[in-house]
C-alpha cells in the first residue's frame, strides 16, 4: 500500500485503487473534457501515460505560452473551459503570458502543471519552480495537491472556479509523487469551498431603478463588454435594444455581441473606436455599462469621462462596479438574466432627435480610409475579408494596428466571432489562438488576422495546425514595423523609430518549409484573388499582404485626452 | 482614515501570500497583519489595518472577498469594536532608573516579562494610542527594542468599554 493512501484501516481491494493520473483523467472526463492541449515533460508523464489511451482529443503546440493561448481561443470559440497541460519549472512558467492574458478578458482555462516530488519542494530541485507563487497574480485562482485523496475534488473546484462567477484561469499544480500515489476514487462529485459565492440573480429591487431610469432616458447609450458574450447574453441584448430602442456600443472584446449591421449599433468605443460611438457616450445622460469594465482604453481620460450620464453597470463581478467610476445604479449578477428581467420593465421610446445626432455624426464621421491609392491599404483588405467571407468567419488576431484595424472594418455579426487579447494586449495570441478556435470549431473559417511582428512571437505554432491539418487562414498584414508602436513614435517621438522596425522572413516560404500553403500579395489588385485562393485551401495558409508601410488608426484619443478628444476626425470627415 | 478589515478565511497554505501579493498588485497599504487560528481548526482570522479613503476601502473589501480562500470580510469603520495591540519592549533600565521605569510600566498596566543588567522586558496590550503612548514615554530612557503584533479586534455587544 501506498503510504500517503487515505484507506489505512481496512483490508484493500487493490484493485479498487487507482493512481492519481488516472483519477486526473477521470475527473477530466467527468467535467466532460474533450479536448486538451499541452505539452509532456519529466514530471507529468504519469498523466500523460494515462492521456495516451484516453477518450480526450490531443493538441501539441510548440511551445507552452502557445499551448495556453489555444486552451483560450477554444473557451473563447466553444464556451466551454480550455484546458492545457504543462511541466513544472520552465514549462509551467511558459504559461504565465497565456494564463494572464485569460486572467484580462475572463476566459475560462483549467492549467494542470506538472511539480517535482513533495519532499523535494523548495530545495530547488531539477526543472522546480514556485508555480503557485509565480502564477497567483495571473490566475482566479491556484493550488497545489498534496494528497492523492484530494485530487479529484480539487479538480472538479478548478472547473467549476473557472468556469462560474466571472471567469478565469484556475492552475492546479500537481507534484509528480501525487500522480502515481494510489487511492480509493469512489466518484463522488464533492466540492468544499466555503469562501466561494456567485451572485447571478439580481437585486430585483436595482433592476426596477435601472428601468425606470432607462424609460425616462433622453439620450441613453448601451456600452457592452465581453461578459455580454461569456453571458451568453446576446439575445437577451438584442431584445432590450429593440424592446427600448437604444444605441448599443462595445468594446474590443464585445464586438460579435450586437450584430453590426444594424442601425442601432455604434460600433466600437475607445481610444481607436468610433467618433459616433464616443461622441454619444460623451453626450448621453444614461450610460447603461454591462459586463464591461471602464477600462483606460475605454474612458480616456476618466474625470470627463461621460460626465452628464447616471451611470447604470451590470456585472458579475463586484469588484468591477465603481472601481474605476462612480456608479449610480449598480446590478450584480449574470447578465444573460438581468437583461431578461429588464427587459420585462423597459418601454419603447422614440427618442428621435438623440438618433438624428447619432445619425449625424455616422455620416460625418465613418472610419475611412484612401480608397483610390495605389499602395494595400490595410482596411482594404480587412473589408475584402470581411465581404469574401460574408461577415461569418471567425476573426483572431494579433495586437496593435493589425487589431484595431480589424475591429473598425470586419463587420461582426454574432457572439464569439472574434477572438482578441484584449486587456494584456499580448502580441502573438491570434496565430495559437486560431488553432484553439479551429479545433473548437472543425468546419469553421477561422481567420487570425495579424501584423508582422505579432506574428513572428509565436509562429512557430503553424507547425501545430499543419500536424493537426487544422485548416486556419493567416493573414499578415505585413508592414516591417511594429505598427502601433511606429505610430507612437511618430506622433509623440518626433518619428524616431527606436528599434520597432525588424526584418522579416519571407513568410509563404516560411509557411511551404513548415508544409503547407503561401502566398505573397504585393499588388492592390491581387489582393481579392489572393484572399479567394486562400478560402478555397483545406488546410493552413499564409498570406503575406505588403501594406503601407506607414499608414496609421484614426481616430485616436491621445494618452490623457477625454474621450472626444480624437484626432484624425478632419481626414475622416473629408473621406467620408 | 484606518480602517479595521477582518477576514476570516480557510486555513490553507498559500492564503496569506494571496491576500498579501493582491494587496502589493494593487498598490493598497496594509498599516499591519495579524493572522491567528480560530476555534475551528478549517478557518484562520486575518485582522488587516488599512488606510485609505472610502473608494480604496470599498475596493480593498471587494478585491478580499473575490479571492477565493477568503471566507467572510467585515470592515469595522463605524462600528462599536475592542481593538487590541500587543507589544513587547525592551527598554534600557539602570538601578537608579528602575524605580521611575516600574510606576510606569504600572501606569500603563504593563507586565515586566523579563529582566537583565541592563535592560527590562515589558509586555504591554491595548488599543494603539496607548502603546504608541507607552513608547513615547520610554523613549527618554533609551528603547533597545520594540517587537508589536499589530492590531486585532472584535465587535463588541455594549457601546463603551467596562472601565
């Protein structure tokens, strides 16, 4: 017998003891796992040993941060929880980017990690590191298995942590000698945690207030975040928009909540967002926030922050309400109810001249670029994207302009369409997430619309979706810059370029080394066959565009300017 | 303005590095940290001194309650509560100083815990100003060392103390 097994008294059945790894994978199992991404190492090869004959669809990236980062795009594409695998020391700290970047926009990840034996923790042993410690910050939360006893209860924690309340990573760390210590799994579905309490009904009390105040709006605004998607939520939105006709603005990560192509629909707000979309925020007298966050990319400058508006904010999360501005009617809960329930109290209202202002600005100031130039404008082939693909593909992407340009010209249409770092910005998500999205989504067309330099952080991953003939499409707006960071420089360094320019390979015979398809467009006029030749591929694709080198994201809000502070507006008004 | 936060919370490992690395992250300041077992051996009791307005406050409450180890938060601002420190004080106490030293440590309700050639031990609880005054008081003679539990408190049932 084991020593550390929890049945010291009575005679065993060995054959009713099970070792940790398998407890692991039936737990995984139970919690309805289908598909796991990772990658093997010294101290989790118990769990992997039981992996090999498993029912539960394998992923393999490159690299770990890689291997998090599909874990995410899969809980973003599917709405289940993504889970990853890793070794301790090196492998569980290659995790950290992928982990924090979940922790942001609240994807739902369970992390196993491997660790070196119990008795060796803390001596610093071979390939040891202090994942709980390290990965704290960066997770909803973390633990570590000490007894095999434990290990199926605190799994089955993890999942419902990460996936219940506002969502997040959960690491649970798991030392080798735990995996291979044997006990009893009597497959009771217990959990104990006492300190762990999800509010999702709301105060039925705030919500009556929230209506009233909505019905007696002149000039309301509807500013919708990425919990309206992990909500579930997007019906009941569309429903109270209708239900009281009111203009619906998003931000990056809530775009897909509300179908653009309707007139109510102000796109995106923000720093890059729309000049209609800011400007109404700054002028409505009820801001009706729901699961957003008042993020700095958002706001602006926050003390003239929507300065006229009562402020209604609908979250999950406590925490998120009045921690960045003051709210005047806070809703704790889920969303997907709390909007179902407001929209039993709201009343139609006509509110015509506030959308003849909106209308106004719309005309006035569309995002817009130099249709007649002779060079690939981004947004060109970002629209093409979007018209090729009749506005239903599944959009990933990089950071920086390569995003912000997506967000302004691909037209989204349905929830969880696209798939951005939104809160960390961590540059080289789109590639690895588009894979995660792709297995999550096998019949898919899963686009990662990148730049250059976001890509080349973790394109090493385009071996993953050729060994798994994952058919994603890369497209590489390729301007031989670190784009955003060029365009900073150039606005407020007296264009000194320091160090954001690279020289790049030659990215469709990067892809045709790695096994698959590329191509290179450096002509306008190839653009839509090149865009029509890589949707007809059944496997990977690369396409290299070679845009202007220089162009820059209008509108901008500068760093410290109020939010309709935008510069650009003079270009885009005599675009438009 | 200080404010008493109480934090019950599983007794688990891992728990204080939490509490304290989500205090760091998000830049409050802890004035101090008291953490004890309670009468059930599952649950540990934090008593953290914060300061900081009524936002900081309002973020600190909510950002502990979030963490999920943490069982049950109170803030006792406004409230009717006995708070208590613990100190031990080493002061420097020559034979003709002794005398002044102990009518002192008697004024204070203090307890001599330890004493040397030189120096003398004192143990002294009570809410901080009379610990902070007790300092002030000894530190004429020369204060060798001074080791505080920092604060922990308890609502009370009656408005005012006994005595």
């Amino acid at each position: 017998m084991e020593p550390n097994s929890g049945n010291s008294i009575e005679a065993i059945d060995e054959s009713s003891l099970k070792i940790g790894a398998q407890i692991i994978v039936d737990t995984l199992l139970e919690q309805g796992v289908e598909t796991m991404f990772g990658y093997p190492g010294g101290v989790v090869l118990p769990l992997f040993d039981r992996l090999y004959d498993a029912p539960i669809r394998f992923i393999n990236p490159r690299h770990e941060q890689g291997g998090c980062h599909m874990a995410d795009g899969y809980a973003r594409a599917s709405g289940k929880v993504g889970v990853v695998v890793a070794t301790s020391g090196p492998g569980a700290c290659n995790l950290t980017t992928g982990l924090a970047t979940a922790m942001m926009d609240s994807v739902p990840i369970v992390a196993l990690t491997g660790q070196v034996r119990t008795e060796l923790i803390g001596n610093d042993a071979f390939q040891e590191a202090d994942t709980t410690g390290i990965t704290r910050p960066v997770t909803k939360y973390n633990c570590i298995v000490k007894r095999v006893e434990d290990l199926a209860r605190t799994i089955r924690e993890a999942f419902y942590i990460a996936s219940t309340g506002r969502p997040g990573p959960v690491l649970v760390d798991l030392p080798v000698d735990v995996q291979v210590a044997k006990c009893r799994h009597d497959g009771s579905k217990q959990m104990d945690l006492p300190g762990y309490r999800v509010r999702t009904k709301g105060n039925a009390r705030q919500i009556s207030i929230a209506a009233a105040a909505i019905n007696s709006s002149e000039q309301p605004v509807l500013y919708v975040g990425g919990g309206v998607i992990s909500a579930n939520a997007s019906e009941e939105l569309r429903q109270l928009t209708e239900k009281a006709h009111l203009p619906v603005t998003t931000t990056l990560l809530g775009l897909g909540s509300f179908d653009q192509r309707k007139p109510e629909s102000l796109d995106m707000l923000g720093m890059h967002g729309a000049a209609y979309a800011n400007y109404a925020v700054q002028e409505c007298d009820l801001l009706i926030a729901v699961g957003a966050r008042f993020d700095d990319r958002v706001t602006a400058k926050l003390k003239t922050f929507a300065s006229n508006a009562k402020i209604i904010h609908i979250d999950i999360d406590p925490a998120s309400i009045s921690k960045n501005v003051r709210v005047d009617i806070p809703v704790v809960g889920d969303a997907k109810l709390i909007l179902a329930e407001l929209l039993e109290r709201v009343e139609f209202r006509e509110r015509k001249p506030w959308f003849k202002k909106i209308a106004d600005w719309k005309k006035k100031y569309p995002f817009s670029y130099d249709r007649q130039a002779a060079t690939i404008k981004p947004q060109y082939v970002i629209e093409e994207l979007c018209r090729q693909t009749a506005s239903e593909a599944t959009i990933t992407t990089g950071v920086g302009q390569n995003q912000m340009w997506t967000a302004q010209f691909y037209r989204f249409i349905k929830p969880r369409q696209l798939i951005s770092s939104g809160g960390l910005g961590t540059m080289g998500f789109g590639l690895p997430a588009a894979i995660g999205a792709q297995v999550a989504m096998p019949d898919a067309t899963v686009i990662d619309i990148d730049g250059d330099s976001s890509f080349n952080m973790t394109m090493t991953e385009l071996a993953t979706a050729v060994q798994y003939n994952l058919p994603i499409k890369v497209c590489i707006l390729n301007n031989g810059y670190m784009g955003m960071v060029r365009q900073w420089q150039e606005l407020f360094y007296n264009k000194r370029y320091s160090h954001s320019f690279l020289t790049n390979p030659d990215y469709a015979t990067v892809a045709r080394a790695i096994g698959t398809v590329g191509i290179t467009v450096d002509k306008k006029a190839d653009v839509p066959g090149a865009i029509k030749e890589m949707l007809a591929q059944k496997q990977p694709c690369v396409v290299d565009f070679k845009i202007e080198r220089e162009e820059n994201v209008w509108p901008m809000v500068p760093a410290g300017k109020s939010l309709d502070e935008m510069d650009g507006l003079d270009m885009l008004e005599s675009l438009a | 303005m200080k404010h008493i936060i109480s934090a019950l919370v599983e007794n688990k490992p891992g728990v204080l590095a939490h509490v304290a690395g989500m205090f760091a992250a998000r830049a409050f300041n802890i004035d101090s940290l008291a953490v004890g077992r309670t009468e059930d051996p599952k649950l540990s009791r934090m008593t953290i001194v914060v300061v900081g307005d009524d936002k900081v406050l309002e973020q600190v409450r909510k950002q502990l309650a979030k963490i999920v180890p943490v069982v049950k938060v109170q803030d006792f601002a406004g409230q009717p509560v006995v708070a208590r420190d613990l100190m031990l004080i080493a002061i420097s106490a020559p034979a003709e100083k002794r005398p002044e030293i102990l009518s002192l440590i008697e004024m204070f309700k203090g307890k001599v815990v330890d004493i040397g050639q030189k120096l003398v031990m004192v143990e002294v609880s009570g809410p901080e100003e009379k610990i902070e005054a007790f300092i002030d008081v000894c530190k004429p003679y020369g204060i060798k060392n001074v080791v505080r539990t920092g604060t922990i408190a308890m609502p009370r049932q009656a408005k005012t103390e006994p005595d």
